[in-house]
C-alpha cells in the first residue's frame, strides 16, 4: 500500500473533517521523525494516517476492527499493524518499535497543538509558539479530551525530552499547514 492508496482509504472510512485533520496531523509528525531518524517515511506516514481509520465506523471495536480490515485487505506489515494496536493503550500491546513508540507518542500531543491553534483568532499553527504550547499543556481544562500522562509517557518511551517532543510536533504540523 502506498500513500496514495492509504489516504483513499482514510476518507472513504473518515466522513469527519476534524479526525481526517487529526490523521492527517499525525502522518506530519511521523513523517517528521522519520526523517530524523533515517526510517522509511512511507511506512510511518501510512502509519499515522491510517492509525484511526475505523475509530467513527467501529468506535468500539477501535483499533481492532481496523487492524483485522487492514490486514485482510491491504499487503501493510505487522509493524505497522502491530504500531496501530499499540497506540491504544487499552489494546494492550506492546509498543515494542521505534515506529510503534513514535506513533503513540504523537497521537494525543497532535491533538493538543491543534486545540491551541484553533483558539488562536487566525486559527494558523504556525503561529502557535511552544512556550503558549507548555503553558496550554499545564491546563488541565484546556483540550480536556488530551490525555498529558499519555503525552508525557509517549515522550518517555520515544526517549525524547518532553520540551524537543512538543517543539517537534509543532514544526510538524506548521511545516505540513506552511
């Protein structure tokens, strides 16, 4: 499977503007590191735009519907199979990979750097500064549907300092709205 066809996928499954934008967001973030990384960018890119695909047609079967679709339907890998389960915490996998780790890190964090864009009166990303990002992070009733423990742990797990975690996702999403 290609991007092409991944994101064929996405909208055919995502009638919501608001997860395809949160897919969207976090195939920037993947692509982003694994660029820095020296990783397949494909791979993590498909990752993240395919990583909720089910999550509105299957809410509840989420990600397990989504892992069986794919993996009867498509020729992705169980790296990537496995990454989408794991980014569930309560799935119950492992977060064994750098692409598994990379996905549940940036997952929640995306939804909070939009959250703060989209309180800005120009709704841009790219004007949204990290120090604004931290001070947003700390409130817990800013984006209340965020999970931080989430975010802190993804970062903990990617073996990335929180602080570079959040600028990284920032220029992610900027560069990809830029």
């Amino acid at each position: 499977m290609n991007r092409q066809d991944a994101y064929t996928l996405m909208t055919e499954f995502v009638p919501s503007e608001s997860l395809r934008r949160h897919m969207l967001n976090v195939e920037a973030a993947m692509r982003l590191y694994a660029r820095e990384w020296g990783e397949d960018e494909e791979t993590y890119a498909i990752t993240g735009l395919l990583h909720d695909f089910d999550y509105e047609a299957h809410p509840g079967e989420h990600p397990f519907w989504g892992v069986d679709y794919l993996r009867a339907n498509t020729d992705l890998g169980e790296d990537v199979l496995t990454a989408i389960l794991g980014h569930a915490s309560y799935s119950g996998v492992a977060r064994e990979t750098r692409l598994a780790k990379t996905l549940f890190a940036v997952d929640e964090l995306t939804g909070l750097v939009q959250a703060a864009a989209l309180v800005r009166p120009d709704k841009d990303v790219r004007l949204v500064e990290l120090p604004s990002l931290k001070k947003r992070f700390k409130n817990k009733a800013f984006a209340a549907g965020v999970n931080r423990e989430e975010v802190v742990q993804g970062a903990e797990e990617l073996g990335v300092d929180l602080d570079i975690h959040m600028a990284n996702v920032l220029r992610a999403m900027a560069e990809m709205d830029g």
